[in-house]
C-alpha cells in the first residue's frame, strides 16, 4: 500500500526501538544545555563525562542507572511460542475442510461454490500468521506468487491458493483448475506436521505481530497478493486476527514492560471497528478492494498505520539482552 507509516524501526540484536523525534528515556541533556565542569563532572548532573554515556544507553553505571526495562530470558518465550503452535496445528487442520469443498465443487463444474471455497481456505491459510516464516518451500506451494517466473501466472511452477484464485477469476474451466486443487489439497495435510516442528527465535517471534500487518499493509490493502479476487479487505480481516492471537499469547510477558501493550491494545480495538464500519457499510460482506470508497480507503490507511506504529514497540518491550556497550571515553578526554 502506498501509505507512508511514521512507525518505529525494528532495532534488531542490538537493543530496544523508539520512535523517530521522540528522545530516549534515558538521554543525557543535549550540549548546548549543560556544559562540562573542569572537574570533569557533567554540569548539574552527579555523574562524570563517561556516566553520563553509559546512561543515556541506559548501561547500568556506579550511580545505579539501569535500563528502563531489564532484558527477558528467553525462556520466557516457551509459553507464547508453544501456544501460538497449538493454534497454528489447529488452524492448519481445520484448511483441510475448505480445501476438500473445493475439489468438490470443482469436480462438479460449480465455480460460483468453488469461489467461495476459495475464500474460506485463504482464510485459514492467512490465520496462521506468524508461522509463515517457518514453512519454507511448503508456504511457497500454498500461498506463492506468479513473480519472477517465465510464463507469469500461466506458468506451471505457478500453484497453490492464487494460482486458483487466478483460474477462477480470470475463466479457466473448472476442469483445468481441479489438478492444482488438488494438489492443494496434498500440500494442506503436509501442514500440521511441519507445524509441530517450527521453532521461532524470541527475536522472530517479538516482530511477528508487526511484520503480519506490514505484510497487509503491502500486499493486501494494495491489491497486489490477491488481485483476481479482490480479496484484500477480508484478508486484512484476517491478518488482524492472526496478530490478536499473536499479542494475545504475549500479553503475559509484555504486561507490565512499559507502556507498548495498553498502546497495541487500544490500536487494534480502533482498527478493528474501523474495518466492522467498512463491512456493514457495504451490506455485512467484505467488498472488493476496488468497492471501497476514497474515504474508506483513507480511514483505513490511517488506523492501519496507528496501529503499525504501536506494534513496532513490541520487540523493544521484549528484548532479550542490553544495550551494546557505549565505547569508553578515552582517559584524557574525561
């Protein structure tokens, strides 16, 4: 989506994010508000030059400055992570249903049927949410892109949900798309299994909630992931779903640790109702992207974008080391 979010940048291994313009909690005063004594002491402050460093990287010092918020073991990450696969399994097997509808509907030559079957297996597939990253090949077979392949859409190697999506959308017999149903089909029932093996790193799992809706942001409210269909809002809808279930398994841990889930937590309550008064404006059902209209789209851009910069405080809430070390101030510059 062509929407320009002010969120905060991930700040990956090296410690917490903040958001772009507003100060660190635990900035020393700029120089031109507080110069440095002969003695060495910072003005006003009780710390030396190399103190005052080490607190504004919230690095524990001799004055007994600590980090805001202390960093997590990663065993705190078993509980959500093993949850969230819980979740996953289930939502896995229940895309077998859909899925079988849709062979079924094909088999009879009912493509109004075999549409919306379509729907709901993407459904299930998009619930899955933060498991995306540990599927590998099988995510590609199932939910891949006609990009970067020779023929394009037409392309063999081109299967799975939108290669469907394609077919149905675009006129091809029902008896042309049975095979890659089919083969669906086989790639759906691989999932619970490779599910049960995922692991996700504490860091991966921190940015998840953030990069489903990123993922939305790009590719579903754009049009770009489900073109054919139109089915950007209602796999928006799911996304948001599947990062409810992702804060949800991390609120014990997040609780307490600043002020980023009361924030998530407000966000995704605003964006949700904004997108229940797109779905009854247009009759109870999610319209195609191209239904909506401007002020829609534009509401939507808006609380999607809030609630992205919320989420990007997630991982900095959640960091599992300190800071890196400020460099010591060399001994005759103290």
């Amino acid at each position: 989506m062509a929407t320009t979010v002010a969120a905060l940048s991930p700040g990956g291994d090296d410690g917490p994010v903040h958001a772009a313009g507003v100060p660190h909690p635990g900035i020393a005063p700029a120089a031109s508000s507080a110069a440095r004594s002969s003695s060495g002491k910072v003005t006003d402050t009780r710390l030396n030059a190399q103190q005052a460093a080490d607190a504004a990287a919230q690095k524990p010092t001799a004055a007994g400055l600590r980090p805001e918020v202390q960093p997590l073991s990663p065993r705190a990450f078993r509980g959500p992570v093993a949850a969230y696969r819980r979740y996953a399994i289930r939502e896995a097997r229940a895309m077998a249903a859909p899925v079988a509808a849709l062979v079924r509907a094909l088999r009879a030559g009912d493509r109004g049927a075999a549409r919306a079957a379509w729907g709901r297996a993407y459904d299930r597939y998009l619930l899955l949410g933060a498991a995306y990253g540990a599927l590998g090949d099988l995510d590609v077979a199932i939910d891949g892109s006609p990009g970067g392949l020779a023929r394009g859409a037409r392309d063999p190697r081109f299967t799975g949900l939108h290669r469907i999506e394609h077919d149905l959308w675009t006129g091809r017999t029902a008896g042309e798309v049975l095979p890659y149903a089919r083969r669906l089909r086989a790639d759906v029932a691989r999932l619970p299994r490779v599910l049960a093996r995922m692991t996700i790193s504490p860091l991966d799992y921190s940015t998840r909630a953030h990069e489903i809706l990123e993922d939305a942001q790009r590719d579903q409210l754009s049009g770009a992931a489900a073109p054919w269909s139109g089915a950007g809002l209602r796999a928006t809808a799911d996304d948001l779903a599947a990062t409810r279930k992702v804060i949800g398994t991390l609120q014990p841990v997040l609780s307490g640790r600043g002020d980023a889930l009361p924030a998530v937590e407000s966000q995704l309550a605003a964006f949700g109702a904004r997108m229940r008064r797109v779905r009854r404006a247009h009759g109870g059902d999610w319209p195609r992207l191209d239904a909506l209209r401007p002020r829609e789209r534009e509401a939507l851009a808006g609380g999607l974008g809030a609630l992205l910069e919320a989420l990007s405080a997630v991982p900095g809430a959640l960091e599992t080391q300190l800071p890196a070390p400020v460099p010591a101030i060399p001994k005759g510059h103290r």
